[in-house]
C-alpha cells in the first residue's frame, strides 16, 4: 500500500475559501480533486484552531521531564559534569519525589545534544616513561570523565 501524499497548504486555503463563500463539502471536494472527509477535516481544523496547518502528531507518551525538569537536569551537569548517569537518575529522583531510571537520563541527555560520558586515560604509555610511583594511585585516578556538547570544536581541523 502506498503512502498518501500530504495536501499542499495552498489546496487547504482554497478549501477554506470555497467553504467562506457558501460552497458544501461535496462540491469544493469535487472542484479540487479531493476527498469530501479530507474538506471536512480542513474545515474543523479551520473552525478549531483558525489555521490550515495540519496538527502536530500527538502519538507515543507524553515525556516524563518537563521544561523545568530539564533545566534542573542541565544545571547539575553544569556544576558536576563527572556525575555518572546513576548519579544522575538518583539526583533526579529526589528532585521529582518519584523514580527516574538511567535509561529516561540517557535517552534526555540524547536528546538535549549530549554525548555519552567517555574515560579517556591521561597516560600514553608510548610517550610517557614508566614511573613506578604512580603504583601507589589507583587506577582510575588515571582517568578522567568527560561529558560534552555535540558542538563543532571551532579549533579543531
């Protein structure tokens, strides 16, 4: 089964011009090659919202994070940028007085332009001479966590 072409926004404004000058579904839907049902929703639309331009759909759940839980969610990155994604979740949780999973985070942090959290290591072992009194560290102090904005690097090539 093919897939409807979308009405061009122009043939919902002479719908809604014939209909303003008394014409009835059945007639405009035969002058402009189109479905009576089609004219009919143009005009409910019309007589709604008082605009032509097809609704956004509403399909899938409503998001669990609103506009201030998203700020909220930003400004702990912003003071803490090591905190892991349980962390996170945890921080959130107590803020919303309900539980939040790991996965909600992520899939948040995604959407709002960020990375994954990568460990990148300080140490090169090729370039760097082995020094035997870092031993006594362990290892993750040789590593560090990062958390960054899908934004170009203006000084990168």
């Amino acid at each position: 089964m093919q897939a409807k072409a979308a009405i061009p926004i122009r043939t919902h404004w002479n719908v809604i011009n014939k209909w303003a000058s008394g014409l009835s579904s059945e007639v405009i839907a035969g002058h402009l090659c189109i479905g009576e049902r089609t004219v009919q929703r143009i005009v409910a639309i019309y007589r709604t919202y008082g605009d032509v331009t097809p609704l956004p759909s509403a399909r899938g759940r409503t998001r669990m994070l609103s506009a201030d839980h998203l700020e909220y969610l930003r400004l702990l990155i912003r003071e803490s940028p090591d905190l892991y994604l349980d962390e996170l979740a945890e921080e959130m949780s107590t803020y919303l007085a309900q539980s939040v999973s790991k996965s909600l985070i992520w899939n948040t942090l995604r959407r709002m332009g960020y990375t994954r959290k990568q460990v990148r290591s300080l140490i090169v072992i090729h370039h760097i001479p082995l020094d035997f009194s870092l031993l006594h560290y362990s290892w993750p102090a040789l590593h560090l966590n990062v958390m960054r904005l899908d934004v170009p690097c203006t000084g990168c090539k």
